[in-house]
C-alpha cells in the first residue's frame, strides 16, 4: 500500500481555503499512486481554533466541510482530523477526532484520548476524551491510528505519566499492520530530535511501522514545524518530509521506502527557517503584506529585519531610524549599513524635537524631580508611537524587536520597543541572537561585523551600556534557561553553580516584569517554554521563596 | 456545635501574611467560641496561583505554611485548602486539597474531584482529582466536606453535566451530618443569586445544614466576593457573610441561627463594591498607593475617577487633563466639575504641542496622505504616554478607563486609551456605565449631571460623535451580551430579533479588534463572560460565518 503524507498549513476556520488544500493534496496523492492520504490533526479546521471551539456555529461549519470534502474528493482512502459532536450524554460536547473515509463513506474514527492540558495545551478545555483505541481496517489492513499526545505516554520514556493509559500500547495488543499519528506538535529547537526518538523507540517496540503526520505552518505565536516522517519497525527512517514548508511526500509499505527531504540542519538554521516561516503565516492569516520596523543599529532590530527580509522580500520591509541625541553616529551608521545590505527602504525620523515638546509639557508637574527612567520610556514610548503612526497610515504590520532576555528581566518599555504586533525574536535568548546573526552571516555577509563586536545599549541616556543595567548576557541566559524553561528553583540553579546574588538579582527582575509580559506582543515560539499561552503567571502576588 | 466561616483575602504566595491571618481568624473563633473555623479553597497559598504551583520551591512553601499553622493555631478545629502533592504515581504531581487539623494532627483530608477547565479556570492544568469523597468525622460529626466546583454537578440542576461523578451525591450515600463547601468562586453579577440557589436546592434536597466558605479579594482579573453563607435543610439562610469584605461569621448547628450581615442591595451597588475591591487589592498587591488616570469629561473616565476616589481616598488619586484643539470647553468644564466634587487633585498638559511636534516629524514622510485615523491615534497615544510618564516619575499607577463595549468592538487604541495597568471598567458595558453613575449620583450628586446627558465623544477629530461611528448603544450591548456572554451564534441573535446587517457590522468589528485586546491590561470582571483569561481566542484567523 501506498501512503501519503499531506503536510499542510490550514487557516483556522478558513474551511473554504481548507477544503481545497486538502482536496487539491488529495488529488496530488492519487495522481501519485497512493491508497491512503493522511492530514494532520484538526486539519479541516485548524490547530489551535481555542474558544472558537466553544460556537456552536464552529462546530457546525466544520462538519459542513467534512461533507463537503467528503463530497468532493477523488477515490482514494483519506484521513484527517475534525472536531467532532461527543455522543455521550455527559462531559464536554466534541471531540478531537480522526475521521477515516473513501468514496464518501466514513470507514471509521478515532477519538483522542490524551488531552494535554500543560504548557501552551488548553485540551481538557474543549475536548471530550476517547473511550478506546481500536485498529481501522482499510483494504485488508488494520491501521492503528492515534492522534498527537497519545503516543507521548509511553511507560519507558515517561517514567512519571501524566495519564493513566497508553493508546498505543493498546492500539499494538490488537495486532495493527501499521501505526499513524495525525499531529499538531509545536516546534521547539529540542522537538524534532525528541519526536523522531519517540516514533523510532515505538516502532522498534512494536515492531510496526509508523507514520507520522504533523501540521505545518505559523499560528499565533506557535510554529508547527512539519517535520512529518514514516519509521520503519527497525526504527530507521524511510520517509522524511520538509521541515517549515508544506510537503506531500508518500511511504510504499512493501518496499517500506519513500520520499526523503532535505530538512535544517543546524539548529541556527532551524530557527530562522521557524522565524520565517512564524511571520509569514501571521502576515497572510492576518492580512498584511508589509512590515515595518525600528533600525536602532543593534544586533536585534539587525537580525529581525535581516530575517524580516528573508521571510517578506526587501520590498516589502520598510526600516524606520529614529535617532535622538543619544544615539551614537556609529548606531546610525550600522544602521544605514545593514539597510544598504539587505537592500530594504529606510525613511528617517528624528525624535529629538517630539521629545523635547513632552518634556516641555511636562515641566511644570516634574519641577524638581530628577532626570530618570521616565525620560528614558519617553524615548522609546516616542519611537512606539511613530512606528505605529506609519502602520495607521500605511498598512504594515509593526515588528517589536525585543528578544527573549530582555522580555524576561524586563529591560523594555511598555507601549515602547514592546509595541508592535509581531515580536519576530521575543523567544530567542540575547545569546542565540548573536548565534543567529552569525548564521545569517555565514550566507553572505549581511549584517555589519560592528554590529557583532559592538557593546549593546539602548541608547537612551549618555554613555548607557546594557552591561551597566544587567549582569552579562552569557550568565543571564544560562540562569534564565534553568530559571524559565526548566523551573528549576533558585536553589537548584545556584547548585549549578551560579552565584546566589546573581541569581537573586535575576529572579526578582522577572518576577517583577510580569505587567509587561502581560501586554507584549505575540511571537513565535522556539524555546522549550516561552512567555504568553505557555507560561501563565499571576501578576499581582506575594510570592518571594528565600534563598 | 460551632463553625466559624472565615472569609479572608489571601495574596497569592505571600505565605507569611497568609499565615498571619488564618491563625488571626482562628483566635477570633476560638474566642467566639466556635469548635471548627473553615477557610476558603487554596486559602494557604492564595487562588489562583496558575503557572507558580508548577513551581516545586512553590508547593514546599505552602507545605512548610501548613506545618507553621497547624503548629501555632489555637486548640479548635481548622478546616483550610492548600496544594498537596499527589500520592499516585501517574497524573498531574499535586491536589486541591482540604485538610482538617485540630491541636497539631491531621483529623483528614478531602481532594478536590471536579477540577473546571473552561471560562477562566484551568485546573487540569495542574492538579490531579480526588478519586472518592467521604464524610470526616470531627467531634463526633460526620462532615460532608467538597471544594467549590465538586457542588456544580447535580444531575437535576445541570442536565448536561461536563462531569461523570456528584461529589455531593456520593457524601451523601455515607451519610454526613453537615456539608461543608469550600471556594474560591468568582464574582460575576449572576453568581450570588445562583450559588444560593444551588445551596438550597441542595440543603434541601439531601435534609442537611450546608455551609459555604468563599475567598474575598481581588486577584488580578477574578474578583472573589465572598458571600459566605450557611443553609438550613429546609432551605432557608441562617448565616450570611459580607459580600466584598473579609469577615467571620459563626453557624450554631443546634439551634441553627448565626450571623446575618448586610450585602449589596442592588446590582449596581455590587458592581461599585466589586470595582473597589478590585482596585484596592490590585493596588495593595502590586504594591501602590497612589493612581492616575485621564479625565476627558465622559462618562467613562468619570465613573472610574469616582470609583478609584471611594477605594482609594481622593488624596491618592489624580486626575489628569490632557486638552487639545478638539477638546470642547464643556468637556474641561465637565472634568474640572468632577474633580471639584470628588475632591481630587488635577493637573492639566494639553497635548497640542506635542501633537504637533508628531505632525512635523512624520511629514516628510506623510505627505499627500489624507488625516485618517493615524492622527486621532497619535493624540490617544501622546495621553497615553503623558499618563505613563507621570507614573513612571510619582509611582502611581496608571487606570485606564475605556468600558467593555469599546475593548468588545476595538473603539480603542493600542498604546493610547488601552494604556494602563489597571482597566478599571473594562469588563462593564457602556449602559451598566450609565448605570453605575447614576447609582453613585443617587448617593449624593459627584458625577456632573451634563456628563450623563450629552452625546458621547471621543473629541480625536471634528464633531466627531460616538454614535457616527457606531451603533447606538442600547442595540450594540444587546447584542454584544447574546455574542459574547451567551455565546450566542449571529442567527440566534437575528432570532432574537436583531437586524442581521447590525449584527454582522457588530460580529466583524468583535472579531477584527482581538489583537487590541491581547494587549490590553487586565480589568476586574463582574459579567458572566469577561475579555482575557475567560476568553482566549486566535488572533489570526479566517473564521467569518456566512449569515
């Protein structure tokens, strides 16, 4: 049997795009030779719809569509992922589900039955879980179908589970041909790696092939990655489709041979692959083609445009320079310099006369008050509101250039350099900005070698160096990886190690900035966990652990 | 026997003061000679802690919390909620507990089974369910002991249950001698009526007393009311707690008397009283004692300054004038007047200068374009920024003032109007914001009688009226409840009897502002459907119903 593995990149509640994406893949699988087409999970809707879920008039269209596909699509073997209406009298009213039908019949479905509930998975929210897991037979074969989080509970691999049952474990006591897993699995630079030590472990175990169908595509602030794969039952890899890019690609279950693509292969590589891929889809699902942001001559509004470009094309990535007296004529010039590179328009709009009319305004109720952090939000409040007057005017979509580092201690202004809709680098780490830089670099120089070497600083009084206001970038982000993405806590992070000041110092700047957190802009996720849907805070608590 | 219900508004984290007053309201029991004194859900480490109870530092302090009450709390009996790790060995790693303590030793424990996971609560984020429910037996009592959703699952209130068990009616088989529910239930303006409701119809319904201990406080968006109370099992209140108060009542299960307290008389009051409590807590929480906000002479900024005035004291608030070339005489009139009788400081920065600074910088680059909405959002902006910088210099923090019809329909701007920590009316709707002021008119003449009567304005360009830009406000509320609070699909709404090209103009402009709202500070909820944590929605997106 012939299978095929349709990678693609559904707009949430587009089901007229949807639908066509998946009948028009559909018919490239038959065109193809293959018996079986399969889609990631809730592919006809999309992943994740979240409270869209909770309309009926959702639910309803949805359905709509399944029909419709049903209807229309060529005479081969399709399975893909719906929500669809519970049939028990109790608990929530759908559920997650893999519909298999061909010729307009419905062969059989499948319920998910783990519901993550962690991290950026609002599951339990929506869903009514499956009750079992029970083989499909199609054109002689029992196909073991799970969906996304049921393979990721095995009793070996997951010493401490987190649910009492393992789909797949009791998909393999009845005997399937073959194992598929319908996907939406977010990207992380670990993912992929991980995912792939899953399929080859279970397959190994069962002595099944598997086949691994992941959505693609940007949502939000999540990055589906693809990255869809079929294992054989010794664990080799037979089938490998496009990371980032829909992909149809297909498996031959007698050969157990198939299509392999090349995939990134750095893991630098893979984050700006993810990045492009995040802002594209966030720029077309919501309707912008243009992009705008501050040029201020650091490595962050650096990297953001050169990736902005890579994502958008020159033409449509418009750099603003809105230098004051304390920007250095060297900013200016690296500015000017990577523009010049990328090839991409800048116009120039000084904010010293619109900072000196505020502080004018303000004079009299700040008499006798000192110069201090106040003047330097000024500036940066300034430059927020003149990227977002060029938006109002022109259409583009504001890029905020914050990183990760910088979000988590909280070293940004709100309605400042966290205005935007799009915060392109606000998951990656200070540290990895620089590797990212230097990976853009190795293909062809772009960005300004100065940009690289310079000492970073906002720039919004004299002589200010980030340095002056933060411990060092290195130990910042090593402590802010423990801290953030493994929770470690403050006394496990200075068993590592670190000195028990610097890690005081750095918890108690996030654990202050979560009012900023709460009002950043999205962007895409790369870390293992990032701020927004994945970490849900308290702003106003009492909570200080002693240390 | 006596039971003292202990209405406290914990800080979330903050342990030692936690402590502090859990053994304070067990010495006052004790010493109003009651024999068991119960405190809210999680009231040990404050609700909801979200994302810190994966935090392993977190549960320790909470665990070392209990040990320090249990050890210093007086010789009654203490019933108190706190997050304790789970004994299996596959789930989530902790529960929501409560555990029953007298002299120093664990009489019982009793884990929550219903864990919500829709609206804004997340509990199968973090917490295992209990696996059964048993009466504790405490001096010769059996107590019937659940935690707050564990009593929302009765087969006759809820015919579509969300879950497949009734706590409430399994205690019963085993016969308690009491029930005994434990909250963190938040406010809307429904909820009073319907928890009593509930209550009864349980008391009733199982002939036995049931008392209901509820947390009061604000904890960011969530307003817990407290409204603790006891039933008869005949139906009838024979306790009642303060609503928006900490407080201690006492039941007498013999005679079956107790404590009746006043509450809120009308809908407004306890709206009024919910905003004050919302804002006081925020404050207190957060750390400030002073707030700022905008007073434009509407309605909206008026009935914020009113309420901040009765939480904070007029002392601790001030108002800030922000004029410019469309601003009316009667709209400085107007705001001098409110602040006149509300007796709060003012000062006044008319924003011309600096809009005008704006102008010139962006001309160059704007030339031949028509005034648009750029330039009404560019003087949003600058009051914005004004605001904040008057915070960022005095350490006031700054209330934002636009109401819920406004953040519903994206008649707001980002950065400008949406600048605040704290969105004080935010989840009120434009009429409940008439509402509200002539109920505190009704209390003595604050609010200038002009500012309810004339035409609503937002003063960003000529003659602008609110009503040119959208419908009329009655018709959008009445709608806008059906869509968003009901979750009423746009047929059923046109079902209802509204005009099908008004609800699609209203559901377009909903759907299209949820990026401003992801942006948007938080703000006390009091409807049954709130923006922010209760409804979490993509931002990109393509799902337009045909209707």
């Amino acid at each position: 049997m012939k299978i095929g593995l349709a990678q693609f990149d559904p707009t949430i509640g587009d089901f007229d795009y949807n639908c066509s994406r998946i009948l028009h893949f559909t018919e490239k699988a038959r065109d193809a030779g293959c018996h079986l087409v399969v889609f990631p999970e809730l592919s006809l809707c999309g992943y994740p719809p979240r409270d869209l879920l909770e309309r009926q008039e959702f639910i309803s269209d949805n359905l709509r569509a399944l029909d419709r596909v049903m209807a229309e699509a060529p005479d081969i073997g399709v399975l893909c992922g719906y929500a669809s209406p519970s049939t028990r009298d109790c608990g929530k009213s759908i559920q997650n589900t893999a519909v298999l039908f061909e010729k307009g019949i419905v062969l059989g479905q499948v319920h998910k039955r783990l519901l993550p509930s962690y991290d950026l998975f609002d599951e339990t929210r929506y869903f009514e879980p499956g009750a079992e897991t029970r083989p499909l037979p199609f054109r002689g074969r029992a196909l073991g179908i799970t969906i996304c989080e049921d393979i990721w509970n095995d009793r070996v691999l997951f010493p401490r589970r987190i649910y009492p049952v393992d789909p797949v474990a009791e998909l393999a006591a009845h005997n399937p041909d073959i194992f598929i897993n319908i996907s939406s699995s977010p990207f992380d630079i670990k993912k992929a790696d991980f995912r792939r030590h899953i399929l080859s472990y279970l397959a190994t175990k069962y002595r099944r092939p598997f086949v691994y169908v992941n959505t693609v595509g940007g949502q939000d602030g999540i990055i589906f990655d693809g990255n869809s794969l079929a294992i054989d039952p010794k664990g080799n890899l037979v089938v490998q489709a496009a990371d980032f890019a829909e992909d149809l690609v297909a498996l031959d279950t007698e050969s157990m041979n198939g299509d392999m693509r090349r995939v990134s292969g750095s893991r630098e590589e893979m984050i700006v692959n993810a990045l492009q891929l995040g802002l594209k889809d966030y720029m077309r699902k919501c309707g912008f083609s243009r992009a705008v942001l501050g040029l201020s001559g650091g490595v962050d509004s650096s990297v953001t445009a050169a990736v902005a470009v890579m994502a958008l094309g020159a033409e449509n990535v418009l750099g603003v320079l809105m230098p004051s007296p304390y920007t250095s004529k060297e900013s200016v010039e690296d500015a000017a310099a990577l523009a010049e590179s990328l090839k991409m328009r800048t116009v120039t709009v000084p904010i010293n006369d619109v900072f000196c009319s505020y502080l004018q305004a303000l004079a009299p109720h700040f008499a006798g008050q000192e110069t201090d952090i106040t003047e330097e939000n000024l500036q940066a409040r300034i430059r927020g509101n003149i990227l977002m007057a060029i938006s109002n005017k022109f259409g583009h979509l504001v890029l905020s250039t914050g990183n990760k580092t910088e979000l988590a201690v909280g070293y940004c202004t709100l309605y400042g350099d966290l205005s935007g809709g799009y915060a392109l680098i606000s998951d990656v780490p200070k540290t990895m900005v620089y590797e990212i830089a230097r990976h853009i670099n190795s293909k062809g120089a772009v960005i300004p070698q100065k940009v690289l070497t310079k000492a970073p600083s906002a720039e919004l009084k004299e002589n200010q160096k980030d340095q002056d206001d933060l411990p060092p970038y290195d130990l910042l982000d090593a402590v802010l990886e423990l801290y953030l993405e493994q929770n470690a806590s403050p006394e496990q992070i200075i068993g590592q190690g670190h000195d028990r000041d610097l890690v005081r110092r750095i918890v108690q700047m996030v654990d202050r900035s979560e009012y900023k957190r709460h009002q950043a802009p999205l962007g895409p996720r790369i870390t293992t966990r990032s701020f927004g849907y994945g970490r849900r805070y308290p702003i106003a608590h009492g909570y200080r652990t002693s240390f």
